[in-house]
C-alpha cells in the first residue's frame, strides 16, 4: 500500500540508496541496500547475515544524511535476498513502494541494466583522514539467457577502476545494490567471483526468489516489497527498449544537417561501449576541446563507436547523462570512403551550413587567398552553431611519428586550436596525431584497449549468423564465449571468423576448426593485422616476436634480457620507442611494464617458426630462463603472487615443448598454490602435462603435486590413484622424501574416503618418514592428519594425543603453522567428544593461530566445528553464522568437499529454526559439493533436501524415512551434525504422524 504523501517511485533515487552498516562478533561490515518503501529496504542476505546490529545509512555525508538502525524481517539463504525493517526519524521524507519487474529467459535478449552502491575500490580518504565509500552508480547490461542453471543474473559492467585488496574482492559492499532494467527493480546485486573478471557481477533475481519460496513466505515478501501478484511480475524489457523511435524517446531535430553516409554498417547491432560512448560524448559537449581521438587497435570498433554516437545525436540525444546543446550539423568523412583532404572538409562543411553560407564560401575558396584565411572565414561562418566532424581512419595520412603527410591538412589542425569559433573534430586512428605540448590541452584521447565484453559478444557472433546456416546462432553461450576470448572479444576478429566459416565451402569448416588456426589463416590475419606490422624491419620484428611470447605485460629488464640473448647488439630502447609510437606497444607506467595488444601477440605468435635461433622454441626457452632466474626463493613465498615468476616458467617451458622440465617446475609449486586456495588452478596446471612426462622423476613431482590438487579439489578417489601409483614411483626410484610425500596424500584421501584404517596406516608411516627425513614440517602435517583420522574412528584420547605431540614440536620448532594445526586437532578431538564449550573456544583459538601463520589452510573446518558445537548447545543464529562464515572460507579455499559439510551442516540447522524450504535448498547445495569432490556423503546431502521438502509440504513419514537415510549416508564423519540428532528427529515425526 502506497502511504500518504509518499513521493512515487519512477525509477533509481539516489535519496532512497542506503549504505548498511553491520556490526559483528568480531568487527563489522559494509553493504548496500535500496528504500523499496517508507519503512523497508532491500538487500542481499549475506550482508547481514550474522549481524548483532544493523544500521541503514541515507544520503550518506551529504547535508541531508540521516540513519536508523534496523533488524532482518525477511530472508532466502538459497537465493541471498534479505528484506530490513526501521522506524524512519522525524522529517525523513516518506516514500511510495518501488516498481518491481523481471528479465524474462524465455528468449535471447541483451539488457541495459544499472545499480547504485559502495564497492570497497571506491574507498576514500576525507580531509581530516577518516575513510569513507564513494557511491558508484554501475551501468551495464544483462544477457537474459545466462546462468539459466543457477537462476541469477550475470550482470557485465566497466571493470573496477583499482584492486585494493588481493584478498577481497574490489566491489565487497556492492552487495545489496537494487539492480534496475528501466525504471523496474529486477534483482538484487549479491556475488563477485574473481575468478570471471573485474567487470561481471551476480545478482539474485526477485522473480526466482518469489518462485522458489514456499506459502507463507512469498505472500510475506510480496507485502513487504508492495507487490500486487508476487507470480506475475510484468516484463522489464517491454520498458527499456531499442533505443530512440516512435513512442521510445527523442527524435532528430528537423533543423540538423547531416553530410555524408556513416563510416560503418549495421549501427542498429552496435554493441555496449556504454562508458566509451558516454566519454566520447562528454568530452564533445565541452567547449574547450577542440578534438577527440578514438584510438586502439585494427578491428577494435573505434569507427562503430563514433559512428554509434553521432546516431544518437542525430536523434537528439547525447550519450548517457550528459546535458548539452545538440550540434547543429554532422559531417562524417573518412579516409576509405569520401577521402579526406582540405578541399573535401571545406565543401562538405560549408554544405552543411545552408545553401546561402556554402554559396558565400565556394567564393572564398575560388578567391586568390591564403589557406589560413579561407579555413578561418568557415570557422567564422559557424558562428557560435556547434559543428562535428568525424574523420575516420586518420592513420591512414599520418607518418609513423605521428605527424601528418599533407601540410595543408594540417593547416586545417592548425586552425581549429587557434580559433574562437570552431567545429568538434570527432578522429578514429590507430595512433593519435602528434601534437604540440601546448595544444595538447585541447585535445582528449579514448582508448579502445579492451575487446567487447562476454555478453556482447555472444550477442554479435549470434546476429552474424541470423539464419542458422553456420551452425553458430545453435552453440551454446559457453562454446561461443571460448571463441570470444580466443579473440578477445575484438569485434572485429569475429566478423572475419564468421567470414572464414562462411566462404569455405569445400571444407565447411566449424567454428572450433576456424579458431584453432585463425592466426595462420591469411584472409583473417589480412584483416587484423596492424598496417604498420607488415612494415616492420629485422631488429623491430626481433622485439615484437619476444613481446608476443611473453604474452602478458613484462618489465624493461625482461625484455632486455631475452633479446639480448637472442640478438646481441640490438637496440632494444630505440625499438620500444618506436612501438610505442605506432601504439603497436602499450606501457603501464606504474608498473613500468610493457605489452603488446593480444590479438596482436596472437598474430606475431602464429608466424613464428617452430625452431631456429629465433623460433618459437627458442623464444620460450628463453622466456623460461629468465622467470626462473627471477622467481623468489621458496623461503620467501607469503602470497599467491610469490609464486607468479615459477606459473610464468612452468607455461613458457609447456609452450616450448620441455613437458618434463615443465613438470618439475609444476611439482615444487602446485601443494604450495593448492594450501593457498588455488587448487582448481593447479589442476587445470596438470592437466595440460598429461600423458606427455618421459621422465620418471619429472612423473613423480607430477604425480605427488597433482594428488594434493585432487585432494582439496576433488574427485577424492582420483586422489588415491594419483598418490599411490606415486608411491610406487618414490620406492623404485629409492627417493624417500617423494615417498614420504605421497604417504601423507594416500593417507589423508583415505581418511577423507571413510577409509580409515588404511588412511590411519599410510599416515603413521609418512610421519615415521617425516621424522627420520628431518621434515619438521612434513611431520607435523602427518601427525595432524593421523589425529584426525583417530577422531573419525571415535578414539577421542588418540586424537588428544595427536594435538599434544603438536604443541611439542611447535613449541620445539616455533612455526606458528604447526601451532595452528596443534589447534586444528585438538578442536576436531573435542567435537568428537561433544565437549562443545571446549570445541568453540579451541575452534577460536585455531582460527587467530591460523591467521598468525598467514594461511587459510584449516579455518573452513574450525568455523564448522564451532557452529556445530553451538549448535548442540542451542545457539540457533550463532551456529547460522560460523556455518556460513565456514562455507566462504571453503569456498575461497576451492574445497568442494568442505563445502558441502558446511552446507550440510547449514541445512540442519535451518531444519531445527522450521525453515525447511531453505533446508531444501541448502542440502541441495551441499549435494552438488560433495559430488564435485567425489565424496560418499553426496547421498545423504540428498537425503536430508527430500526430507526438508516432505517436511515442509506436511508429510511427516516420508521426512522420517529420508532423515534416516540422511544419518547413515554420513557414516563416521566427524565434521556433520551427529547423526543420532537426525534420527531422534525421525522419531519424533513418525510418533507425530
């Protein structure tokens, strides 16, 4: 119901965006949410799950701030949707409810979506020093037909302008954000994996969430959020349609004057360039510039992007927020079409100022004058009228430096900064016009650097196969996003792929084939290669061939240092100097790092031979080299980006051929990123070496490296294989400490298989190894999986014993990882035990010891522990947020199996606060965890989903029945719920029944 004298929502109000502040057992956080009516804000559930109190901020430093605190009347886990109730302060202005609408997936569709909130890389300092978040408003699009199979919205947006935390995403705090298409809330903002780039969100769509809820929670929601048939959310796209036409927005003034067809076909299919467009607008509004240059590479766009928004002027519009009179005359010229010289942007201008003034002009021009004078009377005869030109492809009448070839062309540029009255230059180039220092203030360069993203991508390889006949338009969205980043999303390069498939039509390509060779296919590379490529001389190509092998942005003394081995004598700064003029080379001057554009490096790859001093081979050996000599010692490695340098050598040595070389690399670093949550990374490492080791030692490190992968990663059982065929490698090969190694794999996969007598065996034998190797370290891991395997079995004093040789050798060795994992064992004994006061605060002790160390080895498994054990003593909404502060960890860990404990756990938890639909969901959830992971407590995750559903539908039988399936799918798990908790509770429901 609409109150009183509340201002009716018609679409994103800054004054309605709240900043939720959440204080915690342990600190607090930051969200954001948005007003959906005069008392209630939207948000996303893991904001403020947790919380022991919750403030909404509004307007937030700005005169009119005002806050109130806040509790959580209305929440999904399954989806992250959370709804907040306050008393709003005297004087704060009343509102209406919010419109709500959905994306429909019943077709293909790309929607223009936006977002308000405060991301952490938009955090800033004030004056007096105290920190604060900058609102950001996120513009993007949504494709209507992705992540089908998880019900959210993938939301691409221009990517995070800084990183300021490695461990935490750049946009922790957007959770939360109402997501908009039009002037209808569809979603709300709720997940950032860093896994899929800076620039693509997740957000919860409200239509999923009232679909999947069960009665009364949907009618709930439904009231809450002032919605009339929570099932029939009207479509938003019907309100956000294609762009200005009858009934959809201004039209071209009767009074614009436009010469010349646009430089580029198809403008009705241009896709996003949202923030370019919008900068490239901006800074054409402003009266003091006088130029604006489009730059990037060949195939980029840059000409559909100024062609896209000269379309939108003439509809009179100019980009995105930008307020500012409409041009009264466009004039498109280009170097591939009309031709550009001083006589055609003479006439062409001077027809679009009339019949009168063009007559008046052709005089001058006939007139026996100087060529400043002529320029200056059509300067003059503009007025104070804005004028926009666009000279398209000025590349093609620059020199190499820059400079332009025809002088009278540049009497032209000479005019336009010296003038009062004068036209917009609107420029497309590969490499920008050299200009003087001094009027370089009137000119402004956007850099198209990045192809197009994911989702339009997509979109375009789709149109351009609008009637089926390529196989294409039928991919799936995951086969034509490989072919998108093959290319880098270069627009270009995907219209020739398209091009390529369709004109063989012998062999009748598919788009898998095309892709495989595209660099070594001449009517691709014809068109995308950079003119002044083919002009390269020896010692230039020599630097654009190590560049392309290096691949991502390397430092001056890299490249120093390869060519030098390659080609003594070369001078290497004055070719880099020249690159960097052709803009073939980018430079990060930062970082002080050097790369060349992708697709480019992918073109110079692809003509490089495979061997010879200057081969490919070579070119990657030598790469190899010198990340090997650079990378840091092993006693140094603290973060990830430690272990950067050996990633680097282990692909260069890959590229060259050197598998065996490759693997040894891969084998000293792999257990290490695996322990540091990068196991998925390593795997994927791994399988690349496959079937292709000759080396038995080489075999070995591969073998002991990817068991550890598998391991955290999953399938266990892979594990076992990989551990025990490397076991017998290390005993014919007499190597004790590769032994000792793949003893502890075997023995931990075991353990974590449910087989633990041969887990507890193999663990007490790689221990004994450990010990007489001297391998503090090794040992200590050993000993902590051996405690845990005794916990497994219910030897409780064994496990204790376990811990208690822990805090020996820590105390021995003073490493605060073997103190932590002294914690570990003793927490996991004590829950074994059920002494649960005990098993929390060793749990807190494990996590800090852990954090001492600076690893997250095991803080996954501590925090499940102690929700469990608070669980047991009846502390409901504590044990809701150890178990989902467990799920993160495990998730960030990239253990699958972790985290379906903690989900499995999560899910009973639910199921004894009677919210049984999101037991469902949530034992659903573990399901899928323990299935990637390969572990046998898969079935009773299941198990425990069908008993929930038949819960909460009011079938106590069928619940019972599937709860003792769920008890004894777990077997001896330590880490689950007891299973007697689960069967207590059959028994009731069957009495019940």
């Amino acid at each position: 119901m609409r109150t009183d004298g509340a201002a009716v929502a018609t679409g994103l109000d800054p004054r309605r965006i709240a900043e939720v502040i959440v204080t915690a057992g342990k600190g607090g956080r930051r969200g954001s949410g948005y007003r959906v009516g005069n008392a209630v804000v939207l948000t996303a559930f893991h904001v403020v799950s947790g919380a022991a109190g919750v403030q909404v901020r509004f307007e937030a430093d700005r005169p009119g701030q005002w806050s109130a605190p806040a509790e959580v009347v209305w929440s999904d886990t399954a989806t992250d949707v959370a709804v907040l109730a306050f008393t709003p302060p005297a004087g704060a202005e009343p509102v209406g409810p919010a419109p709500f609408g959905r994306i429909g997936d019943d077709r293909h569709a790309v929607v223009d979506v936006h977002a308000a909130g405060f991301p952490l890389w938009k955090r800033r300092r004030d004056a007096e020093g105290r920190q604060f978040r900058e609102l950001h408003q996120a513009d993007g699009t949504v494709a209507a037909l992705s992540n089908l199979r998880t019900g959210t919205l993938e939301v691409t947006v221009s990517v995070a302008a800084a990183d300021p935390d490695p461990q935490v995403s750049p946009w922790s705090g957007m959770s939360g954000s109402a997501l908009w298409a039009g002037s209808r809330i569809v979603g709300v903002i709720a997940e950032h994996h860093r896994w899929e780039g800076p620039g693509r969100l997740t957000a919860a769509r409200l239509d999923h969430t009232l679909r999947r809820v069960g009665e009364p929670l949907r009618t709930r929601l439904a009231e809450l959020l002032g919605i009339g048939d929570p099932l029939a959310l009207p479509d938003a796209r019907s309100e956000t349609g294609p762009g200005p036409g009858p009934g959809r927005g201004p039209q071209r003034a009767s009074s614009l004057r436009v010469i010349g067809l646009p430089v580029t076909h198809g403008l009705e299919l241009f896709k996003d360039r949202i923030e370019a467009r919008e900068l490239v607008g901006r800074h054409l509004a402003d009266p003091a510039v006088r130029m604006v240059t489009v730059t990037g590479r060949r195939g980029m766009g840059k000409s559909a992007l100024s062609a896209k928004v000269l379309e939108m002027l003439e509809q009179g519009q100019w980009p995105g927020q930008t307020r500012a009179p409409l041009p009264s005359a466009i004039v498109n010229l280009s170097t591939r079409t009309s031709g550009v010289t001083l006589e055609r942007l003479y006439f062409d201008c001077a027809r679009a100022l009339g019949p009168e003034t063009e007559a008046r002009l052709l005089g001058v021009w006939a007139a026996n004058r100087p060529v400043h004078d002529k320029v200056g009377e059509l300067f003059n005869a503009m007025g104070d009228e804005l004028v926009v030109i666009l000279v398209d492809n000025l590349e093609d009448l620059l020199l190499d430096d820059g400079r332009l070839e025809d002088a009278e062309l540049g009497v032209f540029f000479d005019c336009l900064f010296r003038n009062r009255h004068t036209p917009r230059l609107l420029v497309t180039s590969q490499i920008p016009l050299r200009l003087a220092p001094e009027l370089r203030r009137f000119a402004v360069e956007v850099e198209l650097s990045e192809g197009l993203p994911a989702a339009e991508s997509i979109a375009l390889l789709r149109e351009l196969d609008q009637d089926g006949s390529l196989g294409v338009a039928q991919l799936s969205d995951e086969e034509l996003l490989r072919a998108a980043v093959r290319v880098h999303g270069v627009p270009r390069a995907l219209e020739l792929l398209m091009g390529a498939m369709a004109d063989d039509l012998l062999e009748l390509p598919t788009l898998r084939d095309v892709l495989e060779d595209f660099t070594l296919r001449e009517d691709v590379v014809s068109g995308l290669a950079q003119d002044r490529y083919r002009r390269l001389g020896p010692e230039t190509r020599v630097v654009v061939d190590v560049l392309s092998v290096l691949r991502t942005p390397a430092s001056r003394e890299a490249i120093d240092w390869i060519v030098g081995a390659l080609a003594p004598g070369l001078d290497v700064a004055g070719v880099m100097s020249q690159l960097l003029r052709i803009r073939m080379l980018s430079v990060d001057r930062p970082n002080r790092t050097y790369a060349l554009h992708p697709l480019d490096a992918d073109l110079a790859y692809g003509a490089l031979p495979r061997d010879g001093a200057l081969g490919r081979r070579s070119l990657e050996r030598q790469a190899a080299d010198w990340y090997a000599q650079t990378a840091p010692a092993r006693e140094r490695w603290r973060v990830l980006e430690d272990v950067r340098a050996h990633r680097r050598a282990f692909e260069h040595r890959r590229r060259a051929g050197d598998m065996n070389e490759a693997a040894l690399v891969l084998g000293a670093i792999g257990p290490w990123m695996t322990r540091h949550g990068s196991a998925l990374a390593a795997i994927a490492m791994h399988l690349t070496l496959e079937d292709k080791l000759t080396d038995d030692a080489a075999r070995l490190a591969h073998l002991i490296s990817y068991g550890h992968a598998r391991l955290s990663g999953g399938p266990l059982a892979h594990a076992v294989t990989l551990f025990t065929e490397a076991a017998e490698v290390a005993e014919r090969l007499g190597d004790r400490q590769a032994l000792q190694d793949a003893l502890f794999g075997l023995g931990d996969a075991h353990r974590q298989l449910g087989s633990l007598e041969d887990g507890a065996a193999a663990l007490s034998r790689a221990a004994v190894l450990a010990g007489d190797n001297g391998d503090t370290e090794a040992e200590a891991h050993a000993v902590l999986s051996l405690s845990l395997a005794h916990s497994t079995l219910g030897h409780g004093p064994e496990a204790l014993a376990g811990a208690e040789r822990l805090n020996a050798i820590a105390a021995e060795s003073r490493d605060p990882l073997t103190e932590a994992r002294a914690w570990n064992a003793r927490f996991t004994a004590l829950l074994t035990m059920g002494s649960w006061e005990e098993t929390i605060a060793a749990s807190d002790r494990a996590v800090d010891a852990y954090q001492v160390a600076g690893v997250r080895e095991a803080t996954d498994y501590a925090l499940n522990a102690k929700g469990v054990a608070q669980l047991a003593l009846g502390r409901h909404a504590e044990a809701v947020a150890s178990l989902e502060a467990a799920f993160q960890a495990a998730s960030a860990m990239e253990n699958p199996r972790t985290e379906g404990v903690c989900l499995y756990n999560l899910a009973w938890t639910h199921w004894t606060g009677d919210r049984y639909e999101e037991a469902a969901g949530t034992a659903d959830r573990s399901a899928a965890s323990f299935q990637r992971a390969g572990s046998p407590e898969g079935a009773a995750a299941q198990a425990l989903a069908d008993a929930a559903r038949a819960r909460a539908a009011g079938d106590l039988a069928v619940a019972a029945e599937a709860l003792e399936r769920a008890a004894a799918g777990v077997g001896r798990n330590v880490e689950t719920v007891r299973p007697a908790w689960l069967t207590r509770e059959a028994r009731t429901l069957r009495d019940t029944a």
